[in-house]
C-alpha cells in the first residue's frame, strides 16, 4: 500500500525566544510577511492587518539543526538561516520563490549573529564563541569575500550602515567599533569607537537612516549614542532598562524604540548630548525583536515586538503610554501533554513548562492560558463531567482548574514525591489515577470538600510514563521506564496482567473494543498486545528513532505515532500499515491525540509547535 501525504491542516507556533530572532520583510502595501525560526524550520507568516489566524503559512526547510540565527535583506528577497551543529552553515533562500539559493560553509559550531547590508548584495556573519570570524558574503553568487578574526571571542551585536554597504558597526563585552570593507581588494579594517571614561558591554545596535549615528543598548541598562564619522560618544540616556537594552530599533527625527530584558518598552527622543523619554510600557518576558510599524514626529503611531516568551504584540504610543496588545502567544518550549474533554471536541487543552492553555480548535485562538510560577506542568486532563481540568505538575502536586476562566479550584499535595507524570480521569468525576516519577499509581476519590489516597499501587520501578483507562471503565493501564506495563482492576486496585518487554514503554492505548493494547517506546516498535493476558500479538517497526506517543482513533479504525524523528504517521489498524505520513515539525513529536468527534489528528513537540492534519 502506497503512503498519502497526511494533509497539515493549521499551524499554530511562535519564535522570538532569542534576539533578532523575528523580522518583517518588506513587501507589497497591505500585505506583511513575518519571518522567524522554531526548532529546524523558517516559517514565513503572509498576514493582512492583524489577523493572525488568516495568515497564509510557509515552511522553509533545509536544516536539520535548531536554526539558531536569521536575517532578512532590507529589500525582502532574501532570508539568511543557520543552525548550530559542528560543521555550521548558513542557508540563503530565496523569499520570493521560497528555495535555497545557497549553502554557506566556513563556520565552526556556531553562527551567533547574521545581518545583511543595507543594499542587500551583501551578508555579513559572525560565529559564536570558539570561532571569532566576521566574514563577508556575496549574496547573488553565494561567494565568499573575505574575513576577518574579531579582537575578543565574544558574543557581539552586528549591524549595517543604512546608506554604506561596505560598513558594519560591531559591539560587544567592553569594545565598539566600525568594520570597513574593501570589495575590490578583500580587505577588512577595524576602527575603535572612543567612548572616554565609559565602559559598556553591547547587547544591541542600530544605525540611524542618515549613517550619522549609532544607538547601542547596553547591559548597563542605558543607550549610548556614537558619532559614526568621528566614532566618538555624543550621548548616553538614562539608565532605564532593568536588566539591559536587549533591543534598540531608530525611527526617524531621533526617535528611539527601546526595550529590556525585563520586558519594559521605551520611546526615546534624543536631542545633541540630551535623551528623554517621553513613552513607556511593558509586557511580560525580555524584548527579543521590534521591527515594523510607522511612528510620527509627534511620537504617535505603532510598532510591533515579540518576547522571550514567545509573545507577539502591536504596541500603540498614545501619549505617555505604549499600550500593547497581544496579537499571539505561543507554548515556547517542549508541549508536554495535550487533552480533549470526553465527547466534546470544540475546544482541547495543553501544557508546557509553567503554563496551560485552552484553545478554540476551529481557529486556534488561545482561550484561557493558566499559569503556575516556578512549576512545570508535566500532565493534563479533563475530569468525566468536563468541569474541571486536571494538571501534575513537577512539585508533586495535584492542581485543578475550571476551565471557562482558569480559576484554581483545588490543590492535593504531596501526590508523588518525583513529580505527577501522568494523570488520568476515572469513570466518573469523583475519581482519578496519577503516575509519579517514583514508580507509583495512586488512585484518588474528590469531592467537594475533600481529596482522598483510595489505593497506592507500588508494582513498578521505573517512573510512570502513561496512564489509559479502558472504554467501559472498569480496567486502567499504566506504561513505566522499567520495561513492563500493568493492567489494573480499578474496583479491586489489583493487577490483572503484566506486558514485559526489553525496553522502556512511553505510551500505551486501549483500543475501544477493550481486547487490545497498542504500545510504543525506546524500541522504536509499535505493539499489538492482548489486554486479556498480556501475550504480544504483532511487533512493527516503526522508525529509526525512540518512539514517543500513540493514540487510537475513537472508531477505532486508525492509530497515529510519533516520536523523535518528527514524522507523524497514521497506521490502519487492523491492516498494520501505514497509510498516511506527514513531516512538518520543528522539534520530536511529544505527544499525539484524535479528537472524539470529528477525529481530527493534532500533534505537538519540544519546540512548542502545534498540529492539526488531516487526510
């Protein structure tokens, strides 16, 4: 049987976590393309106004690393990417017609910063610590120029002139400086800015439009402004920025977009030796990128920014204040576990690092984000009845939510001592099942006043890496990092069965019919098992890489998998083949499920990417 492709139907995720790590291109009026990277992919964004979820997406891949630098030209035509890996290379594409035009080889390890002259024939990059060069590309042909070692092997702040293409300006622990370019020659030359008495590390530069001065965020908190012909200091503002100017962006008539590593946002006005600021906001996480936008003489207008959080947002300067409005937000870092409340498919939950979320899954619009600081929440389901979500996070505790508003409704302490792993809902809402990192499955009874142990079942010695109840109720299965997985009486709390295999198992489902088991783990196999006695009934080789979920379709019909080598597959049950496989994550697939209703096959990862295919 010949494999489909498995149609990705919506994309929901977000980059921004490190610096100049989102741009815009330029493009047609009306039209905004966004450009940024999650795990091994460039994703291009084609959005018309504000609406995010209309926006056509667009996978640019080429890596098989985390993609851990990006430029775009100032004309819009070109992305520039590179991952890090020992062999480093840097991959030119061409935005238009979205191919690579070329693969740069010269770096070692890393490439920290890429910047393309302002004219866009060219494309400067530096590689990361261990490899101090600053090289020149061609960017038409893909021919190497020239380069150049850096005086400290450091990280560094890269930007070009706005009007001289032969010109960079490059800052970075305790030294700033311009880099001229000699083309015809393939000569670099390196002039120290002077600052006096000041001693700043760089984390940020812009240059103005006229190539008269440079604006340099610091870690100090402040901007430093620079004369470019006489390379000295003119002036430097106040120290504003908790946690340094991790981005500094110039407008016309000496205006100043700056943000921090705080999340503070400030617009600036500097006059001669003077700064003042005359705007200010904040959102949540480091300012990571600002680009777009238009803003007058009269400091009115907008602008956009992201965050380390994976946050998007249109800032609008109204006066004194910068109002931000969040356009997206994205998980941004590994989804660890995904759920759909029993027979209702409207809307499906998630969760990742210190956060849930709740999302419409027609639009894939963020409902509810719910969050818990300083805790990591490893599992998540919805309780029989839909009114309650359940959660296991990473300090043993049990939390509950109500769903419409994220309110907390109740704690259990102290249910695992290594962390709840696992959580998984009962027949009805007054029970359910949790797994620990410590090898053990408790069931607990919930009423309205109280949370009780009903049974701790200690038969595993490794932790709980899945919890499955079967469809009437009545048995549960519990998959652990010891190489076997129980079958559980849930009105006796007795084991039924026992599945052993030479290997750790990382999920296991019951097929509806309740006769069977299907498991997958570090073999890389998908099993067949009798859930009756525990006998394997077919072995199949799924991938060549740890396999990390699988699901059952509701119908039974079809199962999906997933795992570290980011390729979905949809299986045909009782064929055991594979009939549909898609590949668009970014990251390995952690966790896969089928909607109850309409059966639609979602899918996330460890880069915080979110799947819905179809086929």
């Amino acid at each position: 049987m010949a494999t489909k492709n498995l149609r990705l139907k919506t994309f929901h995720g977000f980059g921004g976590k490190t610096r100049r790590s989102v741009w815009e291109a330029a493009c047609p009026d009306g039209e905004r393309k966004t450009v940024y990277a999650i795990g091994s992919h460039v994703v291009v964004r084609k959005e018309t106004g504000d609406e995010w979820q209309k926006a056509e997406i667009i996978f640019l891949e080429g890596h098989t690393g985390t993609v851990e630098s990006l430029a775009v030209s100032p004309d819009g035509r070109y992305v520039a990417s590179a991952e890090k890996k020992p062999e480093a290379f840097i991959l030119v594409w061409d935005l238009h017609h979205c191919h690579v035009l070329h693969k740069l080889k010269l770096h070692v390890g890393n490439v920290q910063t890429l910047d393309f002259s302002c004219d866009s024939r060219f494309l400067a990059s530096v590689g990361g610590v261990g490899d101090r060069r600053l090289v020149l590309w061609e960017v038409q042909t893909g021919t190497l120029i020239g380069g150049k070692n850096l005086e400290k092997d450091d990280k560094v702040a890269l930007k070009s002139f706005s009007k001289d293409s032969t010109k960079y300006v490059v800052g970075g622990e305790g030294h700033l400086g311009i880099w001229n370019m000699d083309i015809r020659l393939k000569q670099f030359a390196y002039e120290h800015a002077v600052l006096g008495g000041v001693q700043r590390n760089i984390l940020s530069v812009d240059v103005d439009s006229a190539d008269e001065f440079a604006y340099c965020g610091t870690s100090s908190g402040d901007i430093v402004k620079v004369c470019l012909s006489s390379r000295q200091l003119v002036a430097k503002s106040p120290p504003v920025f908790p946690n340094g100017t991790t981005v500094v962006k110039c407008k016309e008539n000496g205006l100043i977009i700056a943000g921090s590593g705080c999340g503070k946002l400030y617009l600036l006005q500097f006059s001669g030796k003077h700064a003042q600021v005359t705007s200010k906001g904040s959102v949540k996480g480091e300012i990571t990128s600002i680009f777009g936008g238009t803003l007058s003489a009269e400091c009115t207008g907008h602008f956009y920014c992201t965050t380390s959080q994976c946050t998007y947002f249109r800032c609008t300067v109204d006066g004194k204040k910068i109002r931000c409005k969040k356009l997206v937000a994205s998980h941004s870092g590994a989804i660890n576990d995904i759920a759909f409340a029993v027979n209702y498919d409207e809307v499906f939950a998630t969760c990742s690092q210190e956060y849930i979320r709740l999302w419409e899954l027609s639009t894939l619009r963020e409902l509810v984000t719910i969050c818990s600081p300083g805790n990591e929440c490893f599992c998540i389901d919805f309780s029989r009845d839909g009114k309650s979500i359940l959660s296991g996070w990473t300090d043993g505790v049990v939390r509950s939510f109500i769903p419409s508003c994220g309110n907390l409704r109740w704690t259990l302490n102290d249910a695992h001592k290594s962390g709840v792993t696992v959580i998984c809902p009962g027949a009805d809402s007054s029970l359910f099942i949790t797994g620990g990192g410590d090898g053990n499955v408790r069931v607990w009874q919930v009423g309205s006043t109280y949370r009780k142990l009903l049974a701790s079942l200690k038969e595993h010695q490794g932790s709980i890496n899945d919890i499955c109840l079967s469809r009437d109720g009545k048995r549960f299965v519990s998959a652990a990092s010891d190489g076997s997985c129980i079958v559980w009486d849930l009105a006796t709390h007795r084991r039924v069965t026992i599945l052993q295999e030479n290997s750790f198992f990382t999920s296991v489902c019951y097929h509806p019919d309740n006769t069977h088991l299907v498991t997958v783990g570090s073999n890389r196999r998908l099993g067949y098992w009798s859930s009756a006695n525990g006998k394997q009934q077919h072995s199949l080789e799924v991938s060549e890489e740890e396999v990390s979920t699988v699901a059952v379709s509701p119908d039974g019909r079809f199962l999906v998998t997933g795992g570290a080598d980011r390729r979905v597959r949809l299986w045909d049950y009782c064929a055991m083949q594979v009939t549909h496989s898609g590949n668009a994550h970014m990251g390995a697939i952690t966790k896969a499920i089928v909607s109850p209703i309409r059966q639609h096959v979602i899918t996330v990862d460890a880069e915080g990417g979110l799947f819905i295919w179809g086929t």
